[in-house]
C-alpha cells in the first residue's frame, strides 16, 4: 500500500519541471523532496495532490489509478509555505472548515478541532481571528487544518521556510511527532537538509526534473550515488575538489596531494571529483596527524551557526568550506591549517558525476 | 565615527506600557556591534531612538558624550540601511554612490576618490556605469551599503535586517564585505536583527533584548558560554540550553537528582525564588560505559543535524537534551551515564545569573 508515480511528466507556463518521474513511497513513510528552490518540488507535490494532473504518466494511491481524480476527491492535505488561513474565521472554524465540509456530524468536529489543536499548543488561540496570531501561530493553524481530517497523504511544502530559525526547531520536532501518530504518508518539500535529517524516514533527491536518487534517510546522507545528492543534502554543501590520481596519490593542487592508501581505495589513473562534508575538515591547532591531510587555508569569513562555527576558506583559487562544532571566529584573511579526513572522502567521476567509492561510508 | 550612548532609556508607545525599558548600553566607537532578539523585543524601537526617528519618553541619548535627544536623523550624521535596497534606479552605481557626498557639496576631486576607493572595496570597479536598475538585489544591497558608508562624518551606521531579501547562497559574501567595511573604516556600526547567525557573524558585541529589556550584552562566546539569562541560553545556540526548575534545601541546590552546594558567598545571595539550573546540550558530558560515574538515562529518541547527534534523555527526574558526535553508537532506548560539568552550569534566580556552579554532590 502506498503511493506510485509511473512515468510522471508536467510543464508548467511552458516550463518543465518534472520529467518521466519514477517515485514509490511505502506506507508509514515521512518523505522529504530535497532539492533547491525552482527545481520543481512543488508541481511534483501539486500533481500528487491531484491540484494539477500530470501531462503524461499515471498516479496510484493502494493501488488504485488517481490519476484524473480531482484534489476535491482525494483523502489530501496540504500546508504551504505561506501561511493561509480564512483570515474572516476563527481559529476554531480554520481547522474545523475541512470537516464542515466532509459533512461530519457537529460533536465529532468538536472533538477532532479540540484534539488537533492541543496537538498543535493552540488551544487557547481558537476564539482568535489569524491576523491576531504570530507567523509561527498561524503556520500552526495550517498544519492543524491539515492533519484534521486524517488525510491519506498530507503534502507539505516548506511549511517551516517563512519562520524564524527557534520555531523551526521546536516544529520540527512536534511535526515528526504528529507524524508518527498518524497513518498518513507525509511528504515534505524543502531546499533544507536539516528538515530532512530531523523528520523524514526516507528521502528523495530531485534534480532535472526527476528522482536523482531515493532511499532511507540515513543511507542516502552517508552514501551519495551522485555529486548532486552530496551538494543538496548536506549543510554546508559537500566541498568538491578536482583530483587527479597517478602513483598512488589524488592530487588537488601542487602541493596538496592526499595517498590513496590514507583514503582506503584503489582507483585507476585519471582525473575525479573529490567529495567531502565540511565537518570532515578540521582546524589544526598544530602540527599534523599522521592519517590525515594538512594544507594552509585562508579565512574568507566565519560565521557562527548555531553552535558550531562555518568557515569560509581559500587556498590557492580552491574555495571550501570547513565546519567546526564549537564557536571558533577568525579574523577576515587569517591563514589556518587544516586537515581533510582522508577517510571521509567520496569519490565521483569528473564527468557523469556519479559515484565511484563511498569508502566513507563503510565506517 | 563616534561613541553612542543610552543611558535609563526608556520608551512607551501608550502610557503604562514599555516598549523598552531602563536601557543603558554603550557602543565604543569603532565597534561592530548587534542588537538581536525576537519580533516584538524592542530593538526597533531602540534603533530609532538611536537615529533620532523616536524620542525618548525617558532618559538620554549621548553622541560622544554631548546629549543629542532633540536632534534631527539628518543632524546625529547617522546613516540607515535598510531591509530593501534603496538605490536610485535611473543613476548608475557612480552616481548613486557620489550622491551623499555631491549632496553636502563636496568638490568633485573628492568625490571621484571616495567612490573608487569604496567600489573597488566592494569590487563594484567594474561597474560604475551600469545602471542601478539592472542590478541584482545582492548588488542594489551592496550599492545601498557603499552609500552608507561614504561620507567620512558620519556617527555611525545602523543596519536593519540588511540581507533579509539576499540570496541565501549570496548572503555570506555579502557578510564578509560588511565586515570589510567595518574593519576598513572603522565605522560604528549597530545591525539589528532576529537572526543570531547573522548577529553572531557580524559583531564582536552582541546585546540580546527580549520584551523590550536588554538582557545581557557581550562576545558571542561570552552569550554562548555564560548566558547571564535563562532565554539568552536559549535564545544563542541550537538547540538551546537545558533549563530545569530546581529547588533550594538549606545550602543545596537541586534540579531532579542533580545536586549542588552553594560555595562561600554565593550562600547569602540565593533567596530561593525562582530557580533555575541551565546547561547547554553541548556541555553535557555522555558515557555509554557502565561503571562511570554521572546519573542514569534513558534515551528517549536521536535525532541528526548531519554533523552531530542530539540525544533526548529521560533520566534523574529530568528531560533534557545533549549533544554527541555523528559517530557515536547511541540508539534510542539506550541506557546512557549523563554529567553536567560543574563550571558549564549555570544557576539562575528570578531569570538572572546568580553564577556557574562551584560543586556537585552525588546524591
């Protein structure tokens, strides 16, 4: 049981942004579509919600064909990036609309709007109008029209994007939880590797217009199949290095040379792009350690992100970036030494960009 | 560039109500500087006491020590930059930038010297004559910023939610700049913002507000280190602190099973009001190993940030959270050995720091 998209293609004003999509999502899932903005993840999630029907290809929910049933007819909910509400209803007729007009009977309304909305800490916002409420309130409001009726599939896109960094934490953590008291499929849009990591089970990369790779959420993080997965789902983005390798060692600039052997693999001679995630770049206070990677690095900027610390670096033309987890600020163009975990290092082709060693990941 | 001064300000914008109160807060000359807080916490309103936009319903605003409440924007010599990039469409970025200094009537050898030396700082060089029009909002900010700081008599600039319409891929260049600018300079600067990566980044003085009171004011790694108020543990840090009420017997005091003695003089000052213990997740100190010492905890759930592990842990009377490493082999259900270090713990009475703790009694 479960949702299927077959051959799945929609243009939109004449642009394409979906494309022979292929995409199965199981019962009990919490998917996240991670990929920039424009990159069509909300026409995915429109199509899948029947607001649009798809140009070509088919659409299954438990098996049976949705594909020209109307939105209206389908068992979906779906919470925006914009908070909307009826700004002339309360908070209590918001969340109850989608029952009023499923026709339920006005004591079962009551309880599923007052349930819903301690789910959600907005019980004593009901009497309120949505112009009284904060943006984080108002999203709440949303998300409980959304969850209200037990929908098949509840559809999000970026719901958490327009709320400032404190309420995002706190809903993402509430969101996991309403999730995982329901039976519906979610499925989550969002440019935000951190929304994925907190929530989802499963993950789905898009790019050009399709499913660049699908899996568990976990596996997906540790072992990219494509330069893409490794720049989307991961934050910072994954750095890349061109590497050429030839006696033995993968060689970034003159005198920048990492030892096959510190990497733990075999590759034939040739040029390769070197993936690797900023937290796997470690400032050196000194010295250098024997399994990794040492070169002089100069600080663009660094900037505190929560509680870690993202580092900004140059050397030689090459820019990347470093993260620390501790609160470490250098001045504008300090030179710092860092090491790269040889170990951590994925290795893709330098043409078709697909992977050719997840070595990292085996540990 | 001048000092600023604001001393017992208070504001109300109807009677009875403060908008912020008992304000005393000194910005040297030359600092970069932040006020941070949520929406509502005041800081707009200080901003435009500072700029002379407000006055005062109590106290002093002070310019290099001259009180200055009844002087005019124009007159305090203090230049704003706002959300949205103000330029001058029809003018290109030559003459937007000469425009402040050709309005006070600077020869124009002057003028010409300026904005070379401030574009090729924001490395505009290259397009001095393109028209502001065609420009992208990361440019228009940049050409708004270039305006800020060109005349040489200025007091200060004050930066309001500078980057909020930059791209996000856009916004660390931007920072950097910005703090060239500074440096380079050496402008007063006060940037205020809900962001505290964007606070945190820019200033090396951080005042952090919430309803309309200046909580505490210091380096980033004095707000993130010795929060001096529960919520600018909170506030700073992600996630943030772990808060527990706790209770004072005789010279102990107690959050669940986690004991302390109060040490010498810190006795006399806790009246037992309203007491706090706080401790961030990133200082809670994790074993897995069964004989060590700290008390038992159960893990309630993991969850990921990519980089790291944030346990949820039940344990000792409490529900808190600490942060470990991406490889640590902690799953949920797990029973773990949970320490709150003695210096990294914080005691809190009536929502100020009365001090770290000094000792730890096992109970």
């Amino acid at each position: 049981m479960g949702i299927e998209l077959r051959n799945v293609s929609k243009f939109n004003e004449g642009v394409q942004y979906v494309e022979d999509l292929d995409l199965s999502v199981e019962d009990g899932t919490f998917l996240a579509v991670v990929a920039p903005t424009w990159t069509g993840k909300t026409t995915l999630l429109r199509v899948i919600a029947g607001i649009q029907p798809p140009d070509k290809g088919k659409i299954f929910v438990d098996g049976e064909d949705v594909t020209g049933v109307h939105v209206r007819n389908r068992k979906v909910a779906m919470v925006y990036q914009q908070f909307i509400n009826y700004p002339s209803f309360t908070v209590y007729e918001n969340i109850a609309s989608p029952l009023r007009v499923a026709g339920y009977s006005s004591k079962e309304i009551d309880k599923r709007v007052h349930d819903t909305a301690e789910q959600l800490k907005i019980s004593e916002l009901l009497k309120r109008y949505p112009q009284e409420l904060s943006g984080g309130q108002q999203q709440r409001v949303a998300i409980a029209r959304a969850l209200v009726k037990e929908a098949r599939i509840v559809l999000l896109d970026e719901p958490l994007g327009n709320l400032d960094y404190k309420l995002r934490e706190d809903l993402r953590i509430e969101l996991k939880n309403l999730a995982a008291e329901r039976e519906a499929i979610f499925i989550y849009a969002t440019p935000e590797p951190i929304d994925a990591l907190a929530m989802a089970s499963h993950v789905a990369i898009m790019h050009d217009r399709q499913i660049l790779q699908y899996g568990e959420m976990q596996d997906v993080y540790l072992r990219p199949t494509h330069m893409k997965s490794g720049e989307y789902f991961s934050d910072p983005p994954m750095n890349f290095f061109n590497g050429h390798v030839s006696d033995g060692y993968a060689a970034i600039s003159d005198d920048f040379k990492i030892p096959l052997s510190a990497m733990e693999v075999d590759l034939p001679e040739g040029n390769y792009m070197l993936g690797i995630r900023p937290h796997h770049i470690e400032v050196l206070e000194n010295g250098s350690t024997e399994d990794t990677v040492n070169l002089n690095a100069v600080v663009e900027l660094s900037e505190i992100v929560g509680s870690d610390t993202t580092l900004h670096l140059s050397h030689r033309g090459l820019e990347f970036i470093a993260l620390s987890r501790s609160l470490e600020l250098f001045a504008l163009d300090e030179t710092i030494r860092v090491s790269l975990n040889p170990r951590q290092i994925h290795v893709f082709d330098a043409q078709n960009q697909q992977i050719i060693s997840n070595a990292a990941a085996a540990r | 560039m001048a000092k600023i001064e604001l001393v017992n300000v208070s504001h109300s914008y109807t009677p009875g109500e403060y908008a912020v109160r008992d304000i005393n807060l000194i910005w040297d000359d030359a600092v970069s500087s932040a006020l941070l807080g949520p929406s509502g916490c005041g800081k707009t309103t200080l901003l435009k006491i500072i700029s002379g936009l407000l006055q005062p319903t109590e106290g002093d605003v002070l310019l290099n020590g001259q009180r200055v409440n009844e002087l005019r924007p124009k007159e305090r010599n203090i230049a704003q930059v706002f959300q949205f990039p103000v330029v001058y469409e029809t003018l290109n970025i030559f003459n937007n930038l000469a425009f402040p200094l050709r309005n006070r009537g600077y020869p124009e050898s002057i003028v010409k010297e300026r904005v070379r030396e401030i574009a090729e700082l924001l490395e505009l060089t290259d397009q001095l004559k393109v028209n502001a029009n065609s420009l992208s909002a990361a440019e228009k900010q940049l050409v708004s910023l270039g305006r800020g700081v060109i005349r040489e008599d200025l007091s200060a600039i004050l930066l309001d939610e500078p980057l909020t319409v930059i791209d996000p891929h856009q916004k660390w260049q931007l920072r950097r700049k910005l703090k060239q600018l500074q440096q380079r300079f050496e402008i007063t600067m006060i940037y205020v913002t809900h962001d505290q990566h964007e606070a945190l980044t820019f200033a090396d003085q951080v005042t952090v507000m919430d309803t309309g009171i200046a909580l505490q004011t210091g380096s980033p790694q004095d707000l993130h280190n010795r929060p001096e108020a529960p919520f600018v543990g909170y506030f700073i840090g992600s996630p943030g602190m772990n808060i527990f009420p706790a209770s004072l017997n005789e010279n102990q005091v107690q959050a669940g099973d986690f004991c302390y003695e109060l040490v010498s003089d810190l006795v006399n000052q806790v009246n037992g009001q309203d007491l706090k213990i706080g401790i961030r997740p990133e200082f809670v100190e994790i074993s897995q190993a069964k004989d060590s010492t700290g008390l038992e905890c159960i893990v309630d759930a993991v969850h990921l940030t990519g980089t790291s592990k944030i346990l949820d842990l039940v344990g000792a009377g409490l529900k808190f959270k600490a942060r470990v490493d991406e490889t640590a082999n902690i799953n949920a259900a797990d029973t773990v050995r949970a320490i709150f270090p003695t210096e990294k713990t914080m005691i809190y009475q009536n929502d100020r720091l009365l001090a770290p703790v000094q000792q730890e009694i096992l109970l």
